[in-house]
C-alpha cells in the first residue's frame, strides 16, 4: 500500500481522520464531548501532564478524539505536522501573534490585513502590551520591506491575498527576508486554504478559519493554527493553553463532515466563481474585478506562480459615477445573494465594503465603490441573470 502522503487530495479528505472505521463500524467516527478525564491512578495523573503537547486525553479543555482527527486532517491538507484547533478564525489569529510577541517586541502587519486583526493589533497588542505594531504595504518587495525591520523585529505577518483588496504577496520573497533577519513568519491562510502549501514558501505557522470553506455550511465557528517544527508547535500549543482557547467538539464534528465534500465543492465554487468574475469585467459599470486568477488582475503573476486553484471570494470595484447610494439599491435588488459577513459557506454573498476599509501605509481608494462577492454552490446562469437584473438599479435614478 502507497503512503497516505502519495494519495490525491480528494482521496486523503475521504480517508484520513477516520481512525478505525474502515474495518467495521459507522463510516463516521463519533462525536465525543466531555469536561472530566478519570485516569487510573495518581502516578498516571502526574504523568499525564508531560503529554500535553501531545494528543494525550487529561482534561477537556486540551482537546479529545474528534479535536485531534480534525487536527490531524488540517495539518495534512496544509503540510504541515501538527495543528491547534482554536474557536474561531480571530482567535488563531490573535493567539498566533501572542506565541511569538510581548513587551517591547516589533511585528510588521500588512496594511490590507483582516480589520479584526487589526483592531486587536491596535487595542491589545499596541495599547497594552506595548508592542510596536508596524502597517506596511502589502505589495512591497523584500527590498521595500528590509527598511522597516528594526533590532527588536520579532514576527512578520502576511496574508494574500489581502482582505478585501486581494494585493497578493510575494510569500517566498519576504519569507527569506525574515529568515536572514531570524523573525517568525505567520500568514492568515484562509483564502488559499490547500491551494496554497505555506510551508513549501517558507512560513512558520498557518492560519485559518475554518468557519469558511473547511466548515462550508454557515454554522460553525472554528479556527486553526498549523505548524511543521516542534519549536513553534510547542509556542503554539503553549500559548492557546495558557489562553483558555477552546473549540465546541460539535463544531469540530461538523468541520470533519464539511472537509469529506470540499474537493468537489471548492472545484465547483472556483469555477463558478471565475464564471462570475469574468461577467462582471466585461459590464460596462464595472472599473475593475480584484481576483487574483484574472490575467489582467494585480498580481496575478504570484498567484500562477504560487497557488494550484482560487477560492471564490473576489472584490468588484464600481466606477466611481455610480454613487454609494446605488450600490446600495443594487445589493438591495439582489434576490440570491444574501448580505452578511463571512465567505466559503454554500450561499452566495455580497457585503460592501466602502467605508469599512482601513488602511495606515497606503490609501484605501480603490478608484470607486467596491463590494465583495462570495459565489456560493448555486448554478452560476442564475447568479448573472440574477446580478444583470440588480444592476438595473445602478442607472436608475436616485428617488
């Protein structure tokens, strides 16, 4: 028998996670939830303790059985080795930085990064940790990059492409960087998912929220930190012990289902995605369509270089004579498209983002009013005739 590692990626979504089903019993493991571990004596109870960067059973809160086959199945489709499963993708973030940064360090963040990371970089880490927190532009090359380093630069954060912006960024480049420089390097991963392999473009932890395309049914939150070396597994593990961070079992289950089907629903998403794509930079209202797998959009070139496939979340720029008002009356019209945030469910979405853009080191003017657009598993004729109809609304006049 081949190595799992041999498999294609659908083959090991369907297999792995799944210790002892395949010989008899339900196709599913169960659900295992619970608080209270009884060990058999009080030399095994001091042991135990020795094991908890293992996948070892001592206390709810570090994790049981249905934590560790997720963790497991996350840190093979990242390729990476081991994985903590957190509550939410804001909480891999936050604990992510808190591994590596404390009083009087330096981390540089992209200026495009996700606003709630943002916000925990400026309120916590900046406002009472007395981290420096430096923005830079998200499209700055290794040599653009090197200025802002200082002698107490500790981590370089990245994430391409961007929130809401989708600047893509030369990972392998600045990743080198860091290494000469001996800093961390963590990325938000979320978009790429396993289109992106982090580790093979030198970054140290990945970062995901697994409420988007690994949940993919709108109704769980989750999030998770990979890694590949024990030095920054155990600063990770560590840190999310310390924090309390806890994952519901329940949405743990969840996600396992939600991972057997992802193959065929990201194959399906990333083309009706680009199907969707492509009608919008041929409209007539539309300035430009920021995806990255667009030949004609900014940096596509890293994107063929770097990715396998795209996601299908994509932002789309207005011109700038159609007033916000429009925009808004447009989204309104929409009847399959629901209006709300997160991405990578089985529902189309479209969520504005004018006015919700902040951006320190470089302007957050894209040119017009701009809305993100989340192409969900509905057929694609439908969404365009659906979005041709809205766009009606984009002419008509203000009442």
């Amino acid at each position: 028998m081949s190595d799992q590692h041999d498999d294609h990626f659908a083959t090991r979504l369907s297999h792995l996670g799944r210790p002892g089903t395949r010989t008899h019993g339900f196709v599913n493991p169960p659900l295992h939830r619970g608080s209270t571990v009884l060990v058999p004596s009080t030399a095994a109870r001091r042991e135990g303790w020795k094991h908890r960067y293992d996948q070892y059973l001592s206390y709810g809160l570090h994790g049981n059985q249905t934590h560790h086959m997720l963790e497991d199945l996350i840190a093979d489709i990242e390729g990476g080795t081991r994985c903590q499963i957190v509550s939410s993708g804001l909480a891999a973030n936050c604990i992510g930085l808190l591994a590596y940064l404390g009083h009087g360090d330096h981390c540089l963040i992209p200026d495009s990064v996700y606003g709630p990371v943002r916000s925990f970089c400026d309120s916590v880490l900046a406002g009472r940790m007395a981290v420096e927190v430096s923005y830079y532009r998200p499209d700055l090359t290794p040599a653009g990059l090197e200025p802002l380093l200082r002698p107490n630069t500790r981590v370089l954060y990245l994430e391409s492409p961007g929130s809401h912006t989708f600047e893509m960024q030369d990972v392998p480049a600045l990743a080198a960087l860091a290494r000469q420089h001996g800093l961390k390097v963590l990325m938000d991963n979320t978009w790429g998912l396993h289109f992106f392999q982090p580790f093979d473009h030198g970054v140290d932890v990945s970062i995901q929220a697994l409420t988007k395309y690994a949940g993919g049914h709108a109704d769980v939150l989750l999030g998770s930190l990979t890694t590949r070396t024990d030095e920054d597994w155990r600063a990770v593990r560590q840190t999310a012990l310390l924090y309390g961070q806890y994952a519901s079992p329940d949405d743990c289950w969840l996600t396992l289902r939600g991972l057997r089907t992802l193959n065929v629903r990201l194959r399906h998403q990333m083309a009706s995605g680009l199907e969707v794509a492509r009608w919008f930079a041929a409209r007539q209202e539309v300035l430009r369509v920021l995806h990255p797998a667009l030949p004609d959009a900014p940096g596509h070139g890293l994107w063929k270089r770097d990715f396998s496939g795209a996601c299908s979340l994509f932002g789309v720029v207005f011109r700038p004579e159609f007033a916000e008002a429009r925009v808004d009356a447009m989204i309104d019209a929409l009847r399959l498209f629901g209006i709300g945030a997160s991405w990578g469910g089985f529902e189309s979405l479209a969520l504005p983002t004018y006015g919700s853009i902040t951006r320190t080191a470089s302007s957050p003017d894209l040119g017009g009013p701009a809305v993100r657009f989340h192409i969900g598993l509905e057929e694609p004729s439908d969404l365009i005739a659906d979005l041709a109809q809205a766009f009606d609304r984009l002419h008509a006049r203000p009442a």
